[in-house]
C-alpha cells in the first residue's frame, strides 16, 4: 500500500499544500490564499481544514495511506506538544494547540513546527545538508533565519526559539533591529534593509532586488559590489557561528539565495579568513536545492522524523 | 569500597591534580610544575604518570577503588578517541593518543578533554549550572572561551573545536586577534587586552587586573565604568549565543571573573535589552561556584559521564 505525508508551508500570502509519497516525490499539490484570513484565527484553522479535505478527498486517501500531516508557520512553536506560542506578523494567535485541534477534526497525526526548522528539517533529510551529524541552515529573506542540526537531532532551544543568526550582533553601534537588538545580521543583510540600499545605490525607485541579481549576471560593476558586500556581511555573521558550533555544513536557503552566485564566493572567502583554522576548514557552504519546495519536503521530514522519534 | 576518580587539570604554570570521592569532595591534591618540561612532549607525559602514580601510592589506591583517571588540557582534544590533536602554547604535541599511552603505563581508565569543555562539565553536573538541559559556560581570561550542554550532553562539534565563544566577531572593523579573526570578543575582553586598556585608563605601568578590581570595589568611578564597559561588550558576545542557542543558563568562570560583581549587572542588561525576548527572558547568568577547583571536578565529571555514556 503506497503511503503519503501531507506537508503545509503556512506563509503570509499563501498556505501551501503538497502530497508526498515515501520517495519523497510531490504528487499533487495545491494552495489557498491566506490574505482575507490572516486576522482571523478561526478562519485559517477551517482553511488549513478544508485544504487537506480536498487533497485527501481528490487522491481518495484513507487513514492508512496517510502517514501524517506536517505544518510548518512563521513563529514560535512548541514543536513537542504541538502548540503556537505566537505567529509573526499574524495577530490574533497565543497559545494554540493546533496539533489538537486538527487531529480532532480530521482523525490523522499531525505535527507542527516553525517554518525555517523545518526547511532546515527538508535540507537535512533530503537536501543539500542530507546526512550530516551537525549542520546549519540560514534562510535569507525579509527576515534571516536559521536552523540547527545538532548530534543529528533537530536542536530547538530551551524555549523553542533557537536557531537565530540573523539576530546575531555584527555591529556593536548598528542600526536599531526588529528584535529589539542592534547590528544584529538581518540589519545589514534582510531584504528589506538590502532594498533600500539596492535604490539608493541605483538611485531608482522602482527596484527590485531580482533587478539587482540581473544586473550583476549582465557584469554591472555596482550590482556586483553589492552582493558581494552582502556575501561578507553574511561571512562575518557566520564566522561566530563556526567558531561556536563547528559544523560540517551550512545550507544558505530563502529568497536571496537566487543570488547565490554572486554571494558565495565572497562568503566563503570571509568565512575562510576570519574563523578558526579547525572550524573553517571543516565547514562546507551549500546552496539549498530544496528551493520553493523546502516548506512542504520539510514538513515531511518533520512527519517522518517524530514518528520515528515516537516509535523509540 | 571507596571509590575514587583521579583529576587532572593541565595548565601553562602547573599541573593540578586532585583525588576526589564519590560525593564529588576533593579529599588529596598535588601540583607539579610544567615549567622546565613544557617545550619536551615526553617529559611533560612522565610528569603526569609520576603525579598520578605518586597519589595513587599515597592514599594505597587498588585498581578496584579508583575509577578512573580525567585529563582536561587546553588545546584541541578528541575527546572521543583520547588524542591531543595540537596543545595551546605548548610546541610539540600532534596527533598524542595520550588517553592510550597513559592507560598502557597506569592500567586505569583516561578520559581526556579540552580543559574549557572539563570546566563545563563541571559545572554542569556538580556547579552552577547543574541539572540544565541546554547550558554555556564561559571562561574569561587571557583567552576567552566556552563550552556548550546541549539537551543534556556535552557538545563538542565536528572536529571537537566548538564552543569558541571567545571568537564570535562583535566588531565587524575590530583590532585583528590571536585566532586570525578581526574584532573578535575576545579582542575586547581578554585578560591582554584589558590590562593594556587599564595601564592606559589610569596611567600606571605596574598594574594589574586585580587592581582595578579592588578600586572599583573601593568605588573609584574610573574602575567601576571599566568592569562595566567589559560587561556590557561580554554581553553584546552573549546575545548573539543566546539568540542562536537559547540556553537556560550561562554560567561566568575564569580570572575574570573575579570582577563578577562588577560586571555582571551590566552583562545582563546588555543581554536583556539586546537580546530576543524570548530568549533573553529565558536565560539565567550565574558565577562559577567551583572556583579554582573547576579543572578537577570537571576531569571527575568527564570521567563519570564517560562511564555512563560507555555503560549504555
């Protein structure tokens, strides 16, 4: 009997939704828009609902080929007992027990955790990260995330909130950040600080930081130079990481990692120079080659690993 | 029958080395200078077995009652395998199966491990940071450095150099350090460094770091802001572990120390106003509470755990 893990990427505009069989293999997918919902607790519980009704529905699955259900969302989650403490940039939620609520009504184990933990889940199991004892995945977008491999166990912190290099201080008298901090790494390398700079530097008001990724493939000089300082500033970030965690391995995912190419070199080479001669020589950069698919692969492997963690 | 486990802390000046009983009480010790032999790999090797045998005689210890025999040295150990990959400041140890030789000359199980990863192991199960799940030490002195308990387990990294705690860079322009880094912490706030800033601040050549100690405990302003300003950038290195580990507890040892009344208030209000809520809430800051005896209630510590882990 063919079994699936259905995998949910739970986002700002969209909820994602993706079949998945044992090879790991999306064999059908969907998505709802999260937009007229995103205030309304209620409403994007019933959604999150009825996605998966359709899905089960549309491929006829039973509760015998349905392995589990597996969410990932912006915020901090308890990933053990299932519960959200908190959404980012999502009002209205403290101290749900999702996990509850969805068994109950659709009768399947469901597991849930923070979404970058769980793409870091994705690298690892089926990734670019795949079969490392310890390693480390930073997601690049609005915001910087990060996830930690530790002992080839999934490492969540005291109080579920480990894992945040972006929120590393870089620059002692930095600029004020999101998290309350100063010259923490999201400050100098987050899309939207990047943004900025990308238009004044092009002195163009209608600019993306895709234009700036094109611009540098055509030799643009300035484009160039700019993601090669975001390639350092993120290299100087990750040097404390190495020196700290002395990993095998760092997956670079999100959305600035389209302009990985431009970046690697210049965050290896940081990397390479400032961390300690062990830690810099162990520690391999990767892209993630998971792309768009991460949240869903990821929730998979998140479904996979508890059941497996549970059987013991 | 008594039992015994045998500590050894090895240092640049001196080799401790203590008895201590299963209550975790040092009940002998001794010490051996490291001077005239530490440039000669096999001299220094002859002193550590001469220490041990010379102990073991004293206090008529059978094999029965002695479990075993814990090293801590500062350097890179694999800890795993009982190897000194390289030794700080002390030429000509590379790739020393120490934990093998001194087993085959003593016949007593030797567990060996860097000397911050044995103060953390104290610590953890006998000091200030007993019973947690997830905690830090760091060590402040001439170099800075640190050790990390995650979920319960010593974590020591790929190539067993994490924990450098000392090296995450906090000033992204900052003076060049000893590791090949730039603006590393422990630029800021090692022992060489602070001396120099303290020779300058109050303009004495002959001056030491316990000077200004005992002035700031006698209320000179200058000492005060001094020890404050290193607890403020102790806590701006903190806040980029706590995000990324969200810890329970930190716990503070090493010379410096010493100054913990001085530099602690400061430490946790760098922690607590730059740090993620979260995770700032959540952590604990406390002193060291074994003092100088670290080293050998740490080398009992390792000893122990490694038993147990060996048992299992």
């Amino acid at each position: 009997m063919k079994q699936f893990v259905l995998g949910i990427d739970v986002g700002g505009t969209n909820i994602k939704f993706g079949l998945v069989d044992q090879k790991g293999k999306i064999v059908d997918r969907s998505h709802l828009s999260t937009k007229e919902c995103i205030s309304h607790k209620e409403k994007l519980i019933d959604k999150l609902v009825r996605g998966c009704e359709e899905i089960i529905a549309k491929n006829k699955l039973s509760k015998e080929n349905l392995r589990g259900i597996g969410i990932g969302l912006p915020g901090l989650i308890n990933a053990k007992e299932g519960i959200v403490y908190s959404l980012t940039n999502i009002p209205g939620w403290k101290n749900v027990p999702l996990k509850r609520i969805i068994e109950k009504k659709l009768r399947v184990s469901v597991f849930i955790d923070n979404d970058v933990n769980v793409i870091t889940l994705g690298e690892w199991k089926k990734g670019a990260g795949k079969g490392k004892e310890n390693m480390i995945c930073i997601t690049l977008g609005t915001g910087v995330g990060g996830g930690l491999v530790i002992k080839n166990k999934m490492y969540r912190g005291e109080g579920f909130a480990a894992g945040e290099i972006g929120h590393i201080p870089v620059q002692q008298a930095g600029r004020k950040c999101n998290c309350g901090g100063n010259g923490c790494l999201e400050t100098l390398v987050g899309n939207r600080y990047l943004l900025q700079k990308a238009k004044r530097i092009f002195k163009k008001r209608d600019f993306s930081l895709e234009d700036v990724s094109k611009l540098a493939c055509q030799g643009n000089r300035k484009a160039v130079q700019f993601w090669q300082q975001v390639g350092e500033q993120i290299g100087i970030g990750l040097t404390g990481v190495v020196n700290v965690l002395n990993p095998s391995c760092i997956v670079v995912g999100g959305g600035v990692a389209n302009a990985y190419a431009h970046i690697s070199g210049p965050m290896l080479e940081t990397i390479q120079k400032r961390a300690m001669r062990v830690q810099g020589k162990m520690v391999k950069i990767k892209k993630s080659n998971l792309g768009p698919n991460a949240g869903i692969i990821g929730a998979q492997a998140l479904v996979e690993e508890e059941i497996k963690f549970r059987a013991k």
